[in-house]
C-alpha cells in the first residue's frame, strides 16, 4: 500500500495469489457460515423437495462432508509417504481435484444459503486451489436441478394449472438451477395482445423457504463464529440484515416488484436490459418473465478483450447508476446472473436481494468518497467510518493504518488514468478485508448499511477481475457520482447520457 496521496496501481505483480492467513481466514468463514446457515441435502440423484430437518440431524449431514474430506486427506498423506517428489505433486493434485468434486457435489444438492456463499467463493477468491475454484463456480448456473415433476406441482400449487394447460409449450429441462429456484422455457399465448411470447418461468424448490427460514433462526450461532474470529465485530446488527435479506429473497412476489422497479428506471437504455415481468403468472414461488437471450459468462470470457472490457463497464455503470441515481441496489452480484450480447449489451437477472438506502446513508457514501478520492482528508475519513460505525470509536489504531486497510476500496478510482482489473488483484481486496492480522481488522465492524455494500465489492470486484476489464473507472466514476456529474467519457457514455436526457424529457 502506498503513503500519502500516491495511488498504487489496481494491477498487482503478475505473480500467482499467495496463500496468506487472510485468504484461509476467508476460505474458513465461508465454510463455518455455510455450515451453521444450512443444512446438507444428500439425494444419490438431482435433488427432490427440500425439507426442514432436525438441527441433529442437519449436523451430522455437515459432518458426513468434512469426515468424506478428512478420508481423502488421510489418504493422501498416507500414500505419500513412500512416493517420490513427483509422484507427491500427482498425489497432492488428485487429492485436491477429489475434494473438490466431494464439495461441489454436496453444496450444488444443498441449495439455498450454502450455496449462494459456494457461488461467491468460487468466482472472488483466485487464492482458493484451482480444482475447488473451477468447481464451486460451475454453480452459478449449473447446480443439478429439481426432478421436473415437482417443477410442476409447483405450478399447479401456485397458478391453479399444469404447466401444458398454462402453456403453449413447456420444456421440462430447466435452463438454469441456482439456490432458491430454477428456471423453464416456455411459449405463452399473451390473451391481451393474441401474439405468443416466449417467456421464463423460475419455480421454488419445495420446502425452501421454510427449511431456510429454520435454520435462520439459528443466526446467534454464526453471529457467535463471527465474533471469535473478529473481535471488534459487533454481529448483531449484521446477523439482523442478513435474516433480512435473505427473507425477502425467497418471496417471488417481492421479487417481482424489485425486477419491475429496475425495468422501469432502465426503461430504453441502450445497453443495460432487465426482462418484463409477467404478472399474471407470477406468485410467491413462481416468477414468469419474458425470455431473453445471451450467452452466459464463461463464453464471453472466449470474446475478443474489447467486448470483456465493455461487458464490465457496463456492469460498473448498472452497479453505480443504481446506487446513486435510484438509491438500490440489485445485490447479488455474480457470473451466473447475466446474459451476454455483442457490443456490451447486458441482461441483469435475478432481482431477489434488493436494499434501498436512505437519503443519509447515501449522503455518508458521498462524504466517504469525496475523504478518500476528491479531497482526501483521511482524518476526516475516520471520523467518518467512526461515525457510520465501520471502525470502533477510539481504536488503537492510527489513521495511518486505517487509511492502508480502508484505501483498497477506492484504489481503482483514485488516479485518473486507465487500469485493469485482474483476478489476483480481486483476490486481494477479500482477503484484506479478512485479514486478522491487521491492526484495524480487529476493530472494524459491518453495520447494516455497509453488509450489502461489501456484497457489491466483493461480488462486482470478482466479476470485473475474472474479464481482465480495463478502462479510466475514475472518470466513468466521475459520471455516476453525484458530487460530480462529470462529461461523458467513454463511447458507451455518450449512449447512456443521450438516454439520460430522453429519459428526462418524457
């Protein structure tokens, strides 16, 4: 980290993520979080109805998984005892490809909460082992899916039909399996127009919301976790916006209005695109909305670097835009939740987790950015984050040592001048943030506001390191802030700011 007002480059050395304390601390409460959060589902096959089970016994599904790793690690070590250096590496690799497969597997059959932290550690963290990353980021889309006739009991609990009386046509394949629902194709005769659509139908796994809303109740227990491991954290506030958050998630019919809200705010714009909800097909557990095209992230991660580059400016834009200009956020930031289109065009999927912030937390993310960025004043800084409750009030810590922790966040905005994000850089930015052996880490805290604010670091960081995105982000930033409004800067500015004028003019 550098001194004073020089900013470090967001590009580290082109060296692999080393595997530092704060990267296994990370790595551990994923695990631990994921362990306590929710339960086991073991099915030989795809998974069926997801049911509340007994804590016991939900323990000793969690256990089963650690003693099937403990198995192969014993096995391993055992087997290297006689073999030669080399052989030792082949070990060390099949060992670590196995595990991985054990893990993937288990947490793909989970679903809910478990698997939403699985999904993030796979795309965030290039420190994790390479089979165990490659694994847990298959499940942004590709989780086994539910047998397709429970989709359908669904179907006929919620909207009164089978999915062949609702629909013209209904493939009972799912196209994507994520961990609350999964999603159908299907055509649909729209009786107010005549005209067939074709539409998405994401469907509840059974039993979801009330085996998550059970172990929810259990969130003292990861609050507890959460306090041993960072002394200054005071879990309570952050336990409360998590049980939140995830609640609001597995309501469809909440879902639905976050997705109409963004739909209409980006109404027209020329290359963020959120697909139209169809209300008479949608409940508590069934969302339909019109279906949209594209390809997913791993096939753009194949495109030239200028389509990657446009494809993470804009999601920036999407990011920022409806931070500061609609006051929410979308907050589940990940590969598996977009659709792809030539010349940077993206669809945003996925509208569960939503957080509207107030006028005065908005007006603190200003006052925060403009300490940092605009004028730095790091004194001013902490009493900032002192005041919003990220940092303990009197810390032994000096501002010095807050600025090196807290600076991270802002380094890809300080300079204006082009960077590019890279993996290992992502990487870095979670690890630091839960690094022990920082003198601030052990005095900083998550208030509520800030829980979803570091989902969209951690979330959107990840995305634009894995595209290799590069760009002047500070003078896009200048664009989005408020304090600034600055000129177009890039030609999909220009496209965007001759929206935003049509869009005042209507």
């Amino acid at each position: 980290m550098s001194q004073g007002n020089a900013t470090p480059s967001p590009t580290p050395p082109g060296k692999e993520a080393e595997r530092s304390p704060g990267h296994l601390v990370f790595f551990g409460v994923v695990t631990a979080i994921s362990a306590i959060v929710v339960w086991r589902l073991r099915r030989p096959r795809a998974p069926q109805a997801v049911s509340a089970r007994r804590r016991s016994s939900r323990n000793l599904e969690v256990a089963r998984l650690g003693a099937s790793v403990g198995v192969i690690t014993a096995s391993s070590a055992a087997r290297k005892v006689f073999a030669s250096a080399e052989r030792r590496i082949e070990i060390d690799t099949e060992r670590e490809m196995r595990t991985a497969q054990e893990i993937a597997e288990s947490l793909g059959n989970m679903k809910g909460a478990l698997m939403k932290l699985a999904q993030m550690a796979g795309f965030v963290d290039e420190g994790l082992p390479e089979p165990l990353r490659v694994a847990l980021s298959q499940l942004q889309s590709q989780a086994p899916p539910m047998a397709g006739e429970l989709a359908a009991e669904v179907i006929v609990n919620e909207l009164g039909k089978r999915p062949d009386e609702l629909f013209l046509e209904w493939d009972p394949v799912p196209i994507a399996a994520a961990s609350i629902g999964q999603v159908h194709r299907a055509l649909w005769l729209d009786p107010a127009t005549g005209t067939e659509r074709a539409v998405a139908v994401k469907v509840q796994y059974p039993g979801i919301d009330e085996a998550i809303r059970a172990d929810l109740a259990n969130t003292s227990m990861v609050g507890g976790m959460l306090s041993t491991l960072f002394k200054g954290l005071d879990p309570a506030p952050m336990v409360a916006e998590l049980r939140l958050r995830i609640g609001e998630e597995l309501d469809y019919i909440n879902e639905a209005t976050n997705q109409r809200f963004f739909a209409e705010q980006f109404r027209g714009h020329p290359f963020i695109h959120i697909p139209a909800v169809i209300d008479s097909l949608s409940t508590a557990r069934v969302l339909t909305s019109e279906l949209s095209t594209g390809v997913r992230f791993d096939e753009l991660l194949t495109w030239d670097q200028t389509e990657r580059d446009m494809a993470g400016e804009s999601i920036f834009r999407f990011v920022f835009r409806s931070l500061y200009q609609f006051n929410a956020f979308n907050g589940d930031p990940h590969p598996g939740n977009y659709l792809f289109h030539p010349g940077g065009k993206v669809t945003f999927l996925d509208f569960g987790l939503v957080k509207r912030f107030t006028i005065d937390e908005m007006h603190l993310f200003q006052d925060m950015i403009s300490a940092a960025v605009l004028k730095p004043d790091w004194d001013e800084y902490r009493r900032l984050i002192e005041e919003a409750g990220l940092l303990r009030k009197g810390a032994p810590a000096t501002t010095e040592e807050a600025r090196d922790y807290f600076a991270l966040f802002y380094d890809f905005v300080r300079n204006d001048d082009n960077i590019t994000w890279t993996p290992a850089y992502s990487s870095h930015v979670t690890r630091n943030l839960f690094d022990r052996s920082s003198p601030i880490a052990q005095y900083a805290t998550v208030p509520p506001a800030f829980v979803v604010i570091q989902r969209i670091n951690l979330g959107l960081y990840g995305v634009l390191g894995q595209l290799n995105a590069s760009g002047n982000y500070r003078r896009i930033a200048e664009e989005l802030w408020p304090m600034t409004k600055g000129p177009a800067s890039t030609p999909m500015g220009r496209l965007e700011h001759a929206w935003l004028a049509s869009r005042n003019n209507r």
